[in-house]
C-alpha cells in the first residue's frame, strides 16, 4: 500500500503515499497484521496515488505517521473483525 505520511486534522484520516492502484472499501493493515483502518477516497496521480483511512475505534493513528501498511482487499477480509486488535493472518 504505502506509507502513512500524516493524520489528516479536518478529516482524521491517515494519509497514505501509495505505490499502486488499489480501491475504496479494502483495508489497510500493519507488518504485524492488525487491521489500522479502511481506505475511504483515493485522490492524486494515478502513477502514484494518495489513500485516506479512516482509522477503526480505538485505534492510535499517529503510532503510525512513518510507517508502511500494506493493503487488504475488502473481499478478503469478510471473515476478519473490524476492530482494533484483530489480527488478519496475511
């Protein structure tokens, strides 16, 4: 997916520097596998887009700024709990 370049404070989504083109619904996860939040708007070049996440409930967004997360199709996480703490095994 990319990485979290800053919380957004109008909108309180993380802003993500991606890589690739990935679609709105999916989610995007840590090195760790744990769900950070679902990607709400794509916007920027499409060579080298910018995601907004809305971070999950309980979840600390600035632990993030500097970090990369990777992208989880919303498909592929039917069977996953969205909420802070689960563990999506990649």
């Amino acid at each position: 997916m990319g990485e979290v370049l800053h919380l957004s404070h109008s909108t309180k989504r993380l802003i993500v520097r991606g890589r690739e083109s990935l679609r709105v619904g999916g989610f995007g996860i840590d090195s760790t596998g744990y769900i950070v939040g679902r990607v709400e708007e794509i916007f920027g070049p499409i060579n080298g887009p910018y995601y907004a996440l809305k971070p999950l409930p309980k979840t600390e967004p600035l632990k993030y700024i500097g970090q990369t997360l990777f992208y989880l199709p919303r498909e592929n996480s039917s069977n996953a709990k969205r909420q802070h703490g689960h563990r999506h095994r990649r």
